[in-house]
C-alpha cells in the first residue's frame, strides 16, 4: 500500500504566545515548532498499515523551510521518505492552498491512501484533508477512528456526534482524516533518529509544482478572547440537578 | 560503519584540556546547547518523553523499588535506544556522538533514583567493556547489555576503601589449573547491585596487582547484600557485592593484570561530565517545580513570586544553572570535536577515544564538582521557597532535596575531584601538555609593569574583562602556591583546592559568557546578559576570596603585600545592579513556570 501522510508543522504547545504587531498572528521567532499533534496520529496509523499490508509510507508537508525539521522527524519514527513543498507564504495559507500544493505533490505519483490529521493546531480549519481529496477526486472519511483494509478497499469507523458512530466501506485510493488519540503514537527511536539521516528528502518550491498561492480566506485580526464569567443555577433534586450537570459539563463545557 | 560523531560547525576548537586558563578563545571555538543539531535535539525529545510518559507514572513505585519496575524501565528505554548511544554499532551499538550521550543524560537526570540505574548500567555498567573488553567480551556481552537483557554494575569501593580505591582488599588468586581467577572479598555501596546480571569487579590479582574483571551474578560464590537503606535516591538499588570463592574465567579479565587503575580512572572521567549532565537535568527540573509553585503561593496577598527574595533565588539558581549547562555542553563539545572523524575500525580506536576524553579530564572534574554543587544549592533553595510545603514528602523538592546530596559523593567526592582539578593542571604543566609556567612568567612581567592588560571587545565587555583577571588571579596564585611548596602542594589541600575553586568559577563564567556572546552574535539572548552579570561578578567575589586564602597560606612580609595587592587589582570590579538582572532573570522563569535559557 503507497500510503501518504500529510503533516503540518505548528507553534509547540507549550510556547509563548505574542500578538504580532500586524495583529494577523502570532510572533514567530518565539516560537518553537512542532509536528502537528492530530497529524501525529495519522502517521502513526499509516506506518501500522504499513507494518500490516506492505508497501511505503511517504510524509509529505507543504510549508518554509523548517518543515524539513518536522519531515526528519516523521522519517525518524519510520516513514520512508519524505517530501516538502516549500515556500514561506504557506505558513499561513488557508486551507485551499495548502491543499492544492498537496494534492499536486501527492497527485504525481501512484497513490493508495493518503491520511491527514483531522485539523491543526494553529488555524484549525480542519479543510485541508476534504479539500484535498476534492482536488485528487478520491472518497474520504472524516474523524476517522479505526481503520481495516478488507476486499481490496477500507471498512473505517467514523467517529459522529454524541457518543454516535459510523463504518463506512469504501473503495481504494481514497483519503481519510484521523482523529486524535486513537492509537499511541510510537517514539522516534535513537536508532531511527540515526538512520533518518539517509532517507530521501525531496524539496519541490511552491513554483515548481506550478501552485496558485492566492488566498481565499484571509485573517482580518487576530485578538484575546475576552474572558467573562457566567453564573447559572441547576435547580430540582440533587438526582436532577447531578444529572443537569454532567450534561453542562459534557456538551457546554466540553470537560469531560 | 558511520562516525561516532555527527558533523559539527567547522569552528569549533578542540584546544588542550586546561587551556582555558591561559587562553582567550572567541565564541565562534565553542560548542554551545544552541549548536545541537536536529538529531542531538530530537534525541533530548525522545528521552524527555520517555521520562513524562514511562517513567513520570511510576515514580511512587520506583521509589520503594517494586519488584521488576527498574528492570522494566531500563528495557523499555534499551527499546529506543538510551543505553546504546556510545557503544560501537559493531555489537548492536548507536555509536552517537559524547553530546548526544549529554543530552541524553541530562533528560534521564530529571529523576535521580532511574537516573542512578540509568548511569549505573549504561555509563559504568558497559564503558569499561566497550573500552576496555577483548573482542570476545564485547561479543558476547555488549549486544545484551545493549537491550537491557543484562543490567550491569561497576564495583570499585569496599567498606575501608572508597576514594582510596586502590586500597581495596578484594583478591584474585590463579587457580592451579590456570583457567579461572579466585575472587575474594567485599565490594560496597554499588549501584543497581540488587538486579545487576552483570558486574565489573576490582580486584588485586595475588594481593598487590590491580586488575578487573567480568562477574556473572550467576556464578557460584556472587552474592549481593541487602538493600542498603539510603537518604535519597531510594528507588536506586544500593548493595554490597560478597565474593566469595568466585571462579572467574581468565577470559573474563577485563584489560590486563595490574592495570585495573587505567580502567577504573578513566571510565570516571566521562562518568563526572555526565554526571554533571544529569545534575543540569535534575537542576532545571528544581526551577520548574519552585517557580510553578512561586506563582501558586500567596502570602501577605500577594503571590510569593513577587518578593524579591523569592525571585533572587530563582534568578540565581537559573544563572548557575546556566553556567553548569553551558560548561558541560562546551567539554562534550571539545571531546566531539576531538573524536571528528573517529571510527571504531580504525586501529587503536578505544585508545584515541579514551585519550581524546582524558585530555579534558579537568573539565569533567570541574563539570563533576560545580554542577553537583549547583543542584545541591538548587534544591535546597527550591525547598526554602516552598516553606513548610518543602519539607514535606507530598511535594517533589522535598525529594529531590535528598536525592541531589549523593552527588557530592559518588564519582569521586568533590573534595578529591578539586584536588584532582589542581594536580591534574600541575601535572599537565610538568609534562608540558599545558604551558602554565610560560603563562604565569607573561602574567609576572605584565604585573610587573604596573599595567593588567584588558581583555574586551563583544557584547559584554566589562565581563569580558572580569573573566580575563580572574584567570589571571588564578595563575597567580597557583604559581605562588606552587613556588612555595612545589610537588608538595597537594598535599596543602586546603590551598590545593581553593585553587581548584578559581579554576571551577572561572571556567564556568567564562564558559556561560562565551556562549551569551554567541547567541547574541546570531541575535538571541538579551536577557542571557543578566546571567553573564550575576554570574561574573558571582565568580568575582568567589575567586577574590580564594585568592586571599591562598596569599594567606603562602606568603608573609613584603611578599604578602604585594600578592595581596595585586589580587585585590585583579579581583577589582564595580558592582553591577545584580537585583534588576536577577529581576529580569526570574520574571522569564516565572512566566514561562521552567528553566527556558
């Protein structure tokens, strides 16, 4: 299986977050990089695939030159090998334009699977994957949970609303975005640290892959959530009341 | 077959070991943690990860050594590869670089009791092997220490022998059939010595030849003592190792009979820069739990990060840290660039790695002795800061408290390791290795024509300055302590190690001030200056009383005088605002709740 795993390379979580003075995003230069976590799963499922059916897994990311960094570190945990389509502007492309470059990295050559996080961490639009698959004319799942190669094509498990599920069999080549958290994403060992030195990297510029960098979405301003505090009271039985509550918690609150 | 070392910046130098005391080198000729390369960096990733997510959970269990969970832990860190970085990929080795060993080491020195079993079984535990071991020994036992299938163990000290290690009463007799050696005796205080398959056992062959050999704790004979019951770093197993009648084949000696002291100094010599590594880790680990609970904890309404007392400890603790991490990384570096292009195939290879190492031997004495004393102060301010909260077992410092104070001791005291530092700079002088007489006799006519000659230039001049007199004060004091009792002068330990003081805080200034002008040449580092502030005029005041203890202790009269006069000349300097620089120091620590230089 020629599996292509789509990664993106975000501000780490724990870095600290300035508003740029053009107020369109954040400082740059206090960040450090990172391989976006959601994408973190879809490689890690594409190299079990790999381990289970065969073939290679490709890691491919569309940004400036220091996704090269994150690249490295996907081969580190295993890919085989790896492109980058480079240009500066991508760091904040919308979703459209990075999946256009993606789709022609990936369009050239002989795909079965391509996955992609289910969103990233920075813009979270969580677009790229569909628009993607739009623009390769392949079927794609979303919020995929698990997925099984079975009759030449995929049984996927979908991850719906409210604790609801749906499998899907659908045909291949096709492209599937992966939640988060659905496996234990492996270490990059010492040992593939090391041997990730001599894996291929290819680097095409933005221009030679002949990519529309126009911008269909742009950001106006970029601004601190203003923080308010709301007060409500559960009323009924404690039974109801308890009942109410975990319902807040889960669905408005999203903590739990 | 690859490297040992990944490339590194073509400049960085690999001068003699102690010429950090006569020279002036640029930043661009040092190695500095923002030199990693990616894999050094990711390889920090993946250990930092390994101790959130395997060995974090565990710790309460580490702690009262649950049955199998070390054992567990180190087999899962032999599955990517932490105990493989400086073994020769020849027996199923990395064959990494000394800094990724560093980087390694100072992730694991988060917790010090896995740190012990860590450093225990793939520092000690294997080194002697990958350096010392026939082709055989290395076949037959590396690949397995490699995966964690045997744990290894390294038993120098006895009861009456410790920093007199050759002292030892263990004896190795040849049997009449001429195939084993006879051990006898009792080995003491080894680490990981309750689960060790595999230990390295100094003896003296016939009562009188140092030597070292191969012990399988299965053999007949072997037999560890009890846990020994420890001030920190309980999770650590701590044991005796009894010999008793311990047939040990003449293929398991390791190296050659009476030359046991080769193997067990110069397995100590990376050992102490590690060891400094981990102290980095374990010091950068204090910062973060002090500053998390600084802003945590109110008092007078207030939260007590605000209180300049607060923030000068977490200021000073960060500095030193700073100083600590910067001098580990700069001796990794030198030894690096030392081993370029060092292969293991290459004839003699164990020889060129072990001299490239033993050529900064004072540096990792000095790595050993300032960074064990940093985390010790590190932890113990970490405690004060958290009040009462401190000395209680529900929170981290109150461990990390105990478990710091060990490494004062262990890889040599830090008492032997400051007499090493001055008679191993002596010594390198005496064998011209180090031209510290040709140095001192420059410094005598400079001083001599009234004049200190500046050292200035970059973006901290006045530091730049300070550090410069105060290698001059430190080689004018050696010389004078030298004149005055020649070889004697280790024995005048007190004088002995008051120099080896000056050495330690001026290559730790210099080291932290090299490398805030290199990451101010590539346009970081504003606030690195307040640390190269504090830490200079730190080393000032340290250096300038060491230097009166010296002219104290060796001179009288008019000699007196004039040695006193002129380090007061040399140790001058004008106060810097340190309360505004620590100031700026703990806000960026307590913003960020960790170490973030």
């Amino acid at each position: 299986m020629n599996i292509f795993v789509c990664l993106k390379q975000v501000g780490a979580r724990d870095s600290a977050l300035r508003i740029a003075v053009d107020r369109k995003w954040v400082e740059d230069e206090d960040l450090n990089f990172e391989m976006n976590e959601p994408d973190a799963f879809a490689l890690e499922e594409g190299l079990r695939l790999k381990e289970k059916h065969g073939g290679e897994v490709v890691a491919v990311s569309a940004g400036p030159a220091r996704a090269a960094s994150t690249i490295r570190e996907a081969l580190a945990k295993g890919a085989d090998r790896g492109i980058l389509i480079e240009d500066d502007r991508f760091a904040q492309a919308d979703a459209l334009c990075i999946a256009r470059a993606l789709a022609a990295a990936v369009g050239r050559e002989a795909h079965d699977l391509v996955l992609t996080g289910l969103q990233s961490d920075d813009f979270g639009f969580g677009q790229t994957g569909v628009i993607m698959a739009e623009l390769l004319n392949l079927p794609h799942a979303t919020i995929v949970m698990q997925v099984q190669a079975e009759d030449g094509g995929l049984r996927v498990k979908r991850e719906l609303e409210a604790g609801w599920f749906q499998n899907v069999s659908m045909p291949l080549p096709a492209l599937l975005t992966i939640q988060s958290g659905i496996n234990k994403v492996r270490y990059a060992t010492l040992m593939g640290i090391k041997r990730a030195r001599k894996k291929p990297l290819v680097t095409h510029t933005a221009g030679e892959l002949g990519i529309d960098m126009a911008a269909s979405q742009t950001v106006r301003r970029l601004y601190l959530p203003h923080k308010t505090k709301q007060t409500q009271f559960i009323t009924g039985s404690g039974k109801e009341a308890a009942a109410a509550l975990l319902e807040k918690l889960k669905f408005e609150a999203r903590a739990l | 077959m690859s490297t040992i070392v990944a490339p590194l910046e073509a400049s960085v130098a690999a001068p003699s070991g102690g010429s950090f005391l006569i020279d002036d080198p640029s930043p661009e000729q040092i190695f500095t943690p923002e030199d990693f390369s990616e894999e050094q960096r990711r390889t920090g990733a993946t250990a930092d990860r390994f101790m959130s997510e395997e060995v974090a959970p565990v710790i309460p269990d580490y702690e009262r050594k649950a049955p199998g969970v070390a054992r567990g832990l180190v087999e899962k860190a032999a599955e990517i590869g932490l105990p493989a970085v400086l073994v020769p990929e020849q027996y199923d080795g990395l064959e990494m670089d000394v800094t990724t060993q560093m980087v390694v080491n100072e992730s694991v020195g988060r917790y010090a009791s896995f740190s012990t079993t860590y450093g225990a079984h793939a520092g000690i535990g294997t080194l002697p092997l990958v350096f010392f071991g026939t082709e055989e020994q290395k076949r037959k036992y590396l690949p397995k220490l490699v995966t964690a299938e045997l744990l290894g163990a390294y038993c120098l000290s006895e009861p009456q022998a410790g920093s007199d290690a050759l002292a030892s009463l263990t004896r190795a007799e040849l049997a009449p059939d001429g195939r084993h050696y006879l051990l006898n005796g009792q080995k003491m205080w080894i680490s990981n010595g309750g689960w060790a398959d595999l230990f390295t056992v100094f003896a003296k062959v016939d009562g009188e030849k140092f030597s070292a050999f191969l012990v399988e704790r299965s053999w007949e004979g072997v037999r560890p003592g009890a846990e020994e019951h420890k001030m920190g770093i309980h999770g650590s197993s701590t044991t005796a190792l009894y010999l008793d009648n311990v047939k040990v084949p003449v293929e398991n000696l390791l190296g050659e009979v009476g030359r046991g002291h080769v193997i067990a100094f110069n397995v100590l010599n990376l050992g102490r820069l590690k060891l400094g590594s981990s102290c980095a880790g374990g010091a950068k680990s204090v910062i973060a739990d002090a500053a998390r609970y600084a802003n945590q904890r109110k008092a007078f309404g207030r939260p007590i990060a605000d209180f300049g007392a607060i923030r000068q400890k977490l200021a000073d603790m960060t500095a030193k840290t700073f100083a600590g991490e910067s001098l580990v990384y700069r001796t990794s570096g030198m030894i690096d660039a030392r081993l370029e292009g060092f292969s293991w195939d290459a004839p003699g290879a164990a020889k060129t790695a072990l001299k490239a190492i033993e050529e900064y031997a004072v540096e990792c004495s000095i790595a050993k002795v300032y960074l064990s004393e940093i985390l010790d102060f590190a932890a113990d301010e970490a405690v004060q800061i958290h009040g009462g909260y401190g000395f209680h077992r529900d929170y981290a410092v109150e461990r990390s408290y105990r478990d710091s104070r060990i490494n004062r001791i262990f890889e040599g005291t830090n008492e032997i390791n400051r007499l090493l530092i001055t008679g191993m700079l002596l010594k390198r002088a005496s064998q011209e290795r180090l031209d510290l007489q040709g140095a001192i006799r420059n410094l005598m006519f400079e001083l001599a024509g009234g004049r200190v000659a500046r050292s200035s230039g970059g973006p901290f001049p006045v530091q730049r300055d300070m550090v410069g007199r105060a290698k001059k004060a430190t080689l004018a004091m050696a010389g004078l302590a030298y004149r005055k009792f020649g070889a004697r002068l280790e024995e005048q330990q007190e004088v002995a190690a008051a120099i080896a003081d000056m050495a330690i805080e001026t290559y730790a200034a210099e080291s932290a001030m090299l490398r805030a002008e290199k990451a101010s040449a590539a346009g970081r580092g504003e606030t690195t200056g307040d640390i190269v502030t504090v830490l200079a005029q730190a080393m000032m005041c340290a250096v300038g009383g060491r230097a009166a203890l010296i002219a104290g202790a060796c001179a009288e009269g008019g000699e007196l005088e004039q040695y006193s006069k002129m380090s007061a000349k040399l140790t001058r300097f004008t106060p810097a605002n340190l309360p505004a620089a620590r100031d700026r120091i703990a806000a960026r620590v307590l913003a960020a709740e960790k170490y973030v230089f």
